[in-house]
C-alpha cells in the first residue's frame, strides 16, 4: 500500500515539473521565430565608374536594370520586406558606403549585383561569390577588378587603410573574416545559380569564392552576382534585353523568396 502511494506521489510530481519549472527549460516553441525584414540590394559600379563595358553596354546600366526589378518582384510579392537601395540612379556610392548602408540599416541579406567581362570572348555563364578565400588566385583577376573600384574614389589610400587591390599580400587581411554567416551566404548563391540554370537556362559556372570588398563587411549574409559576360555578344545582347533582364530578376527573386522561406522555417 504504502509503494502504491509513493509511486502515485512520484507520478503527481512528474506531471507538475513543466507548470513549476516551464519558465526556465529552454523551449523551441517560445524563441522569438527569425523574420527576413530588411534586404539591400547594391547595383554594381555607377556614377563615373561604368563597370565592365561590351560593344553596345555598360555594366552599371544593366547592374541597375536588373536590381530595380528584383527590388519591384520582392516589394510585389514579399510585402514584409523593406527593400533598401545601395543606389537608384546613375549615383556612385563608394566601394565602402554600400556595406554600410546595408549594416546602418541592420539588414538581414546583402545581394550585390554585377556583370562580367573577360579577354577571352567566348566566356560566357552566371557566378555568384561569397566572401572566402578559396581558389583565390584562380580568381584574382576578377576579384582584383571589382576592389580596383575604390581607386577612383579621392583619397583611397587613407580610407582604405593602405589596401592595394592589385597586390596580393594585402589580401592577408581578408584571412581574419568571421565565419559567422558563411553558410546562409552559400545557401542563397547555391539559389541563385539553380535558378539561374534550371529556370533561365543560363550556363552557371557555379559559387565561388572571393575577397570582394564590399563582401567582407557587411554583419550579414551577402552574396555578389556576376549575370554574365558583356564581352560575349550573346551574352551582352541577352542582358540587354527586356526579356532577359526579367528573366535574370525574377531568378535572383525568387531565389531569395525561397532563401527567406528556408531559413525562417528552421
């Protein structure tokens, strides 16, 4: 009789121990569930520096394009997202103002958005970079021309602390980047270069790694997109297109709708 109540006291007690300690057992269900609320897209180059030129195009033109639409798809169809321009004219934001901008307003995804160019015409294909140093001299000549940018602002040299975009050695620097946001970073441009060949049937020449300036700084993850190569004229001429700045867009787009459902559902 008396191992009858004991059990029963026992059975009572565990039944309470969720109303008397719930306050202090760490809970899933009462963590503040993550919600995307801010995102920047940053067209590449403007202003005096054009980016990449084709026979017919100008990077910063298509750059600005294609960021505006994406910007119009995610206010559309993501009306919880405040979108946050880097710029949305032929402004030119220098190489360190756009991260800032993006970490003033406490963004949750930078998307930096470029077009390639390379000496040998028939290069053609998408890439999207996260900021890393893997394969990094098999991409210097790219990551080299898209930092050389902060040269035409005035007074480069004390703002950047001494940073040679040309030099190697000064990209030991980049070595010291926290990892902190390196795989939501990988998710999106995985995304975004699935779209870009499933949906659009572009050539994806895959996610790569970079030192890229205006990737190493911002307090969050961040992607930079090259939408191909103006110097291949079929190239050039799809990006010029309507129809493939759409295309381009609504790729990028939904690539990130699907990054936000992917990790607001972790």
């Amino acid at each position: 009789m008396r191992r009858f109540k004991t059990q029963k006291f026992v059975n009572s007690l565990l039944l309470l121990i969720p109303f008397l300690f719930g306050g202090f057992i760490p809970n899933e269900t009462m963590m503040p569930a993550f919600r995307m609320k801010k995102i920047v897209l940053d067209a590449g180059h403007g202003g005096r520096d054009p980016g990449n030129l084709g026979s017919r195009s100008r990077e910063k033109d298509i750059n600005l394009a294609v960021t505006l639409l994406v910007g119009k798809y995610i206010e559309e169809n993501l009306p919880d997202v405040e979108v946050i321009y880097t710029r949305k004219d032929d402004s030119f934001p220098s190489l360190k103002e756009r991260p800032v901008i993006a970490n003033k307003n406490k963004a949750d995804l930078f998307v930096s958005i470029h077009s390639n160019s390379a000496a040998n015409k028939s290069a053609y294909g998408t890439e999207a970079f996260i900021m890393g140093m893997k394969h990094f001299e098999s991409n210097f000549d790219i990551i080299k021309r898209e930092n050389s940018v902060m040269m035409l602002e005035d007074g480069y040299e004390e703002k950047y602390e001494g940073f040679d975009p040309s030099s190697p050695e000064s990209y030991i620097m980049f070595n010291l980047m926290s990892q902190a946001f390196f795989e939501n970073s990988l998710s999106l441009a995985d995304q975004v270069e699935k779209q870009f060949k499933d949906r659009v049937g572009r050539r994806s020449r895959g996610v790569k790694q970079g030192p890229f300036y205006v990737l190493w700084t911002p307090s969050m993850p961040s992607v930079l997109i090259e939408l191909g190569f103006l110097s291949n004229s079929n190239e050039e001429r799809f990006l010029m297109s309507k129809q493939g700045q759409e295309y381009m867009a609504s790729a990028i787009f939904r690539s990130i709708r699907d990054y936000k459902n992917q990790i607001e559902g972790r």
